[in-house]
C-alpha cells in the first residue's frame, strides 16, 4: 500500500484580506510581488476586501478593484491604488476613475459601476466573511485555514506564509 498522495493539479489559494486606503497593506505590497514571484502559478493569490470605517474612500476603493478584476486587470489596479494612497485620501472617487484610464480601463465603465453599485454585494460578502473567521485589520491572510494578521506588523509574515505553502504544496498535512 503506497501512502503517497497525487501531486498538486489546483493551486493553493491565498487570500489577502486588503483595503486600499490601508497604509500597512501598501506596505505589503513587496511581500505580495515575492510572493507572487516565488510561486508563480502553484500559488493564487485572492483578493478580499476588507474597507475599514476609518478610511471614507475605501468602500468605493474596494468596488473599483472589483471592476477592474472584471475587466481583466485586478491586481495591477490594487497596486497602483495603493502605490498612491495619499491620492485617493485627497481626492477620493475621481482618483479611481483616473487610476483605471491611466492602467487603459474602461474609465467610463468605471465611473458606471461605482454609481449603479453592481459590486457592492461582493464586498459587503467579503466584508462578512472576513468578520465571520476573525479579520479585525489590513492586511490579513488566510492560507490553508491558517490565518495571519498583517495589521500588527509584517516582520517575519512573508516567511511564516512561505513555511506553510511549501508544506501544502509538498503535500503535507
């Protein structure tokens, strides 16, 4: 009887728990990029929002980025709303319109989809979701059922997050 178990065919699924007015989760961002990097395809990272009450413009933020994951350019519109936080904190839902022009989005949609809300009810899923399994800030990763907390610092979270890929994907319990 072998006891080996069939290689990997899905990749493993992190989910970052981000806000996009979120100082931390900017700085985040090099760990995400290493992430990404290390792991190419094995590893799928899964953007759930997170908008705290804090921070006016996140809600919207979040829709925005939900947009863009829609028209096919996600995650390149996270990183560059966030690359500019102190942007969108000036000048609000007008900066996320101007940010999806600038990365060759449909900004007229854009604009649509922040007024009619067609995203709202996949933030506010996420939103719960994160509350139901404990997220209490920005960033918050969740990786094999396991989740960290990045809102109380990034020291030593990408490595903690790399010890536990490499044992999902290597197969281990």
């Amino acid at each position: 009887m072998s006891d080996s178990s069939p290689a990997r065919t899905e990749p493993l699924v992190l989910d970052v728990w981000c806000e996009l007015q979120c100082p931390d989760c900017r700085g985040a961002l090099g760990d995400v990029r290493a992430l990404r990097a290390r792991y190419g395809d094995r590893l799928e990272l899964r953007l759930r929002h997170f908008p705290l009450e804090k921070h006016k413009h996140a809600f919207a933020a979040a829709q925005a980025a939900e947009e863009a994951l829609e028209q096919g350019q996600g995650w390149p519109y996270v990183e560059a709303v966030l690359g500019r936080v102190e942007e969108l904190d000036r000048k609000g839902e007008p900066f996320l319109v101007e940010v999806a022009r600038e990365l060759g989005l449909d900004a007229e949609e854009f604009d649509t989809s922040l007024i009619d809300g067609r995203h709202i009810l996949i933030v506010d899923a996420d939103q719960a979701e994160g509350k139901a399994i404990g997220v209490t800030g920005t960033p918050t990763y969740v990786i094999g059922g396991e989740r960290l907390d990045g809102g109380k610092g990034q020291q030593g979270l990408r490595e903690r997050i790399e010890e536990i890929a490499d044992r999902l994907l290597a197969g281990e319990a």
